[in-house]
C-alpha cells in the first residue's frame, strides 16, 4: 500500500509593517507618480474627473505663488547656466537639478489645477494636495452645508470634536463646507497610523473657493440641506417601518390579529354586551364607533385582559386572553381614556422607565424613548417634567408608552377626548404611523369624524349590540348620495314638519326634538323647492335648509335613533367597571 498523503498547510510569513523611512519613501514615489501623470494628462487634456462631475478648487492664493516659484525657478536657471556656462562640468548637473526641479513644480501646479474637489453623479470627491483623495458616495452623505471654521494643523487631519470624528481637510487653517455623513465611513489618509492610513469618520470639513456653488451642485443630487436631511430622515424611517412591519406579521400567526366571538358582559342587571362578533386583519385599524356607555370600553377591558367576560371568547393573535393571558399581555399596548403618567418625571424618564420595567437594557430604553418622543412631537419638551405639559401633550406621551414595547396591537380608548382639534390632529398622526409600522389598532371613539379619517373599517356598537359594520364610505352610502338638514324655529312643530317632508322624499327623517332638527336622506336636489313650497303653506319657520354630503354622524343617527354625543342607559355600569 502507498501511504496517505496529508495535505501541507502553506505556510505564509506576514508582511511586515513598513518602516517610517520606507513608507516616507513610497509616498514620495507616488507623489512623483502623480506629478508626472498630470504633466501628461496636461499635455493630452485629459481631465482628472468624471465627466459628468464639477471641479471645485482650493485656495487659488497657493496655486498663484505656485506659479510665481516656476516664474523664478525658471530665471535662476537661466541665470546660473549665464554665469558658469564656460565650466561644462558644473553647468550640466546644476541645469539637471533646475530643470529637475522645474519639471516637479510644473507639474505641482498641473495637478492641483486637475485635481479639484469634485461633485457628481458618484458622489463626492475631496482633495488635499497630491496624494489625498477621499470619496463618499450620496448614499453615504447626510447633509452638506456651509461652516466656517479655523483649525491647527494646516493638513490633512484627524479630529474629535462634538459631532465625533471629524477629516479636516484645508491647506490653509479654514473650512467653510461641513460634510456631515450618514454612517461612519473609512478614509485613507497620506502616511503611517495615528495620524495617517485608514481613518474612520463621521463628517468631513473642507474648503473651496466657492463654496455656494458647491452647495448649488450638490443640490442638484440630494436637493437643499432641509430636503436633504428630511430626504435621509424619510428614507431611514421607510427602513424602520419596513423592519417593524416584518416584525409585526411574525406575531399574527397567519390569522386575524383580533378575533371576538359571542362577547357577553352583564353587570347586574344591566348587559354591557350583548354577544357581539367581529375580527380584525393584522396592520388594520378599527373604528369602535358608539355613544358613552355603548360598550366600547368593556369590550377593550376584557381584549386587554382587565376584565372577563361572561361568555363567549377572544383572541388576540391566537391567544385566548383568558387562558394565555400573560402572553397575550406581551403582544398589547393600551391607552385608556385618561393619562397615566408619572408627573414628577419628565417625558423621557417616563419612557425610559416603562422601557427597563418591560426588560429593556438601559441603551435599548433610551433609544426608544427618544424616538417615541419625536414621532410624539415632544422631543423639545423630552427633558420637562410631565406635570408641566399639556393635556395634548400628556394624552400624546401615553400613548408613546403604550407602544414602548412594539405592540403587535395597540387599543386606544378614546384617546382624544377633551383635546382640541390641533391636539386632536396631533394625536391622529401618532395612531397613523403606528399602522404604518405595522401595528394593529382598535380605536374607539365618540367622534364620527375620528373614525372616518383613521379607520379602515368601522363597527357601530348601541346598547351592547352590533347595529352596523363596513368601511367608511359603505356606511355613508346607506344614506344615499345627500344628506337633507331641515331646523325650525319653534321645535314643537318638529312631527308636522316631519310628515310633510316625508310625503315628499317617501323616506321617514330623523328627528333631533332638543335642536329641532331633522334629517333624511335625499337621492336628488330637486325635493328643495317641493320642501320649501310645503313647509310656507304650512306657516312652519325655517331657520336652517341645506343640502350636503352625508357624514358619519348621519350613518349613526340613522342607525341609533340619536347622536353619537347621546348617553345610554349602560353608561353608568360601563363606567363603574372601567
């Protein structure tokens, strides 16, 4: 038999790291390199840029008295071989070095004039003499603006300033473009570590002697600085929402993210529910649409497992919230109808100490917390005490805290009751990006308008019971395509009023008795001057005739009997056990 083989492990020395006087060397031959290569691009025309990239220089002040050297080096030489042109043997290696010296700073002069700072579709090119060249693409920059500032030493450089590691970039002691970049980005800097080699950085300062055009041609890739940063912030949230999003449908589990079959609650005497039955698609937002007392809070109550029911079940992504209660805890936020937060704290030691509680390192708690208070719009007031603020304000920090935790599905009880509308709208963007991030909401609600702007479908509940479900617009076709308003001056007349629009339109209208209002739906205009005719022959007053669109307020009326503002006879039970 032959013997095996093994395999022989190559063995490689390491390179080692080149002395001061090699790497002093090397770049003095790749100076000369680039030297003599923009000598000849000179000579061909060549540009050392993309073509589709503006130059923009550096301190024409230093290219000048360039330029004045080469003049004087020039008549040095012609001066010297004047002088000693009789003795050969000195002549020729002093016109050597001359002409030597003469071709370098030539040279020197070419590659500053074709080496600018550059500006196009691949980003970002800075230059600093020969042999620094450092590029960022545009999905490496943040922001670019203009700073003007001194710095010590002259070259290319290293810095720890307050907005991290900073590449200075001047040949004289000032900046005047602030380059700020999206993620630490590595540059090689001319020459050995610390001071040189690869360097990672956070923004870049530089200069150039027209620095608005800098700013004009970089507009022209990521619009202004504002739009640039918002562009940057967009994109980075679009990330966020999508990461979150996957997040989000891991919790589902292929099903509804809410499920509710035959819901019964009693108290005593009176039933809060009466077994309602509905479900509710992962990322979707539910209106629970009803007056005070009609059930919403009990039916949130028993999905957030505060209460139980009598009978029936619910889930929430598959969990039984009586048997898996504890699970199902992990997977909610609530806000209920009042704000509860530490007053004595401010917003982000409020955030930050729900964050620890729910298991959070203290790195993690903070994070969240400053990026709740920004989508809440109270990052100006992060470090005030909560007592200081607002009850928009409050309502809007409570409900950062409920989604502390990435709730796979958030219930909001009445968030914005009490708020007025610019609060309102405030508290609305909130409910909107948790959607958009993937959350599921149900949102109850006494205001019709609420429920039409956020909901994608919406459940009217009256005395316990289901009376309607369906998307906005479905609901407000029950009424046809416009809605009649008919007040009276005297209310008592309101019956008679009443039955002379009915035999008109042949629809029953609804009758408010306090405002002495009355409402039907129409399916055409051309009822208005029978109306009007009708109701002068009968000497009734009329203080208000129109014709609109329908709203939810009419769906609801005409669905309940009253206003959605109207108390039910469960009001006080519902509020006794809330």
């Amino acid at each position: 038999m032959s013997g095996i083989k093994l395999p022989q492990t190559e063995m490689r020395a390491e390179k080692p790291e080149p002395t001061r006087t090699q790497a002093l060397f090397a770049r003095g031959a790749g100076i000369e390199k680039i030297i003599y290569d923009a000598i000849g691009r000179a000579i061909t025309r060549r540009p050392w840029k993309a073509p589709d990239a503006q130059g923009f220089y550096y301190h024409s002040q230093s290219l000048a008295v360039l330029f004045i050297f080469i003049v004087l080096s020039a008549l040095e030489i012609v001066i010297i071989d004047l002088i000693v042109h009789q003795w050969l043997w000195v002549r020729i290696p002093l016109l050597v070095i001359g002409i030597w010296g003469l071709v370098w700073m030539t040279g020197l002069l070419c590659a500053h004039f074709m080496r600018p700072h550059t500006v196009g579709s691949e980003g970002v090119r800075v230059r600093d003499g020969l042999d620094m060249d450092a590029h960022v693409t545009w999905d490496d920059v943040y922001s670019v603006a203009l700073n003007s500032r001194s710095y010590e030493p002259k070259t290319p450089s290293i810095i720890d300033d307050q907005g991290g590691r900073a590449l200075v970039m001047g040949i004289s002691d000032h900046t005047n473009i602030e380059i700020v970049l999206e993620r630490p980005t590595t540059v090689t800097l001319p020459g050995l570590a610390p001071k040189g080699g690869e360097q990672v950085v956070d923004r870049i300062y530089l200069w150039t002697d027209t620095p608005k055009e800098f700013l004009v041609a970089v507009g022209e890739h990521i619009g202004s600085p504002e739009q640039s940063v918002a562009a940057k912030k967009a994109r980075a949230q679009a990330v966020q929402d999508k990461e979150r999003r996957e997040r989000m449908a891991q919790y589902s589990n292929n099903g509804p993210a809410i499920e509710v079959s035959g819901l019964v609650k009693r108290f005593r005497d009176t039933t809060a529910l009466a077994g309602i039955d509905f479900t509710v698609a992962p990322g979707a937002v539910l209106g629970l649409l009803g007056p005070n007392g009609s059930g919403k809070t009990t039916t949130v109550r028993i999905l957030a497992t505060l209460l139980k029911a009598d009978e029936g079940a619910a889930r929430i992504c598959g969990y039984d919230v009586s048997r898996d209660a504890s699970t199902v805890r992990q997977l909610i936020g609530l806000t209920g109808q009042y704000a509860s937060v530490d007053k004595d704290l401010t917003g982000h030691q409020n955030l930050t100490m729900i964050g620890r509680l729910l298991g959070m390192s203290r790195k993690q708690a903070k994070s969240r917390a400053t990026e709740l208070l920004e989508d809440a719009g109270l990052a100006d007031a992060a470090t005030k005490p909560a007592k200081g603020y607002s009850g928009g304000m409050r309502r809007r920090l409570d409900l950062a805290a409920s989604v502390m935790g990435e709730a796979a599905v958030v219930f909001l009880d009445e968030p914005t009751t009490g708020l007025d509308p610019a609060r309102r709208g405030e508290t609305w963007a909130m409910v909107r990006r948790l959607a958009a991030q993937g959350s599921t909401v149900l949102l109850t609600t006494q205001y019709l308008e609420e429920a039409d702007h956020l909901a994608n479908d919406i459940i009217v509940i009256d005395a316990g019971s289901i009376v309607a479900r369906g998307t906005p617009d479905d609901l407000k076709r029950r009424l046809g395509s416009q809605t009649l308003d008919v007040r009276l001056h005297d209310p008592h007349r309101l019956a008679e009023a009443a039955a002379r629009v009915e035999s008109i339109i042949g629809v029953t209208p609804v009758m408010d008795a306090p405002t002495g209002r009355l409402s039907a739906a129409v399916t055409a205009g051309e009822v208005m001057p029978a109306i009007v005719r009708s109701l002068d022959e009968a000497g009734i007053d009329v203080s208000e005739l129109s014709l609109r669109l329908p709203s939810l307020d009419d769906v609801f009326l005409t669905l309940t009997g009253h206003p959605a503002s109207a108390a039910t006879p469960t009001t006080t039970a519902e509020t006794t056990a809330a």
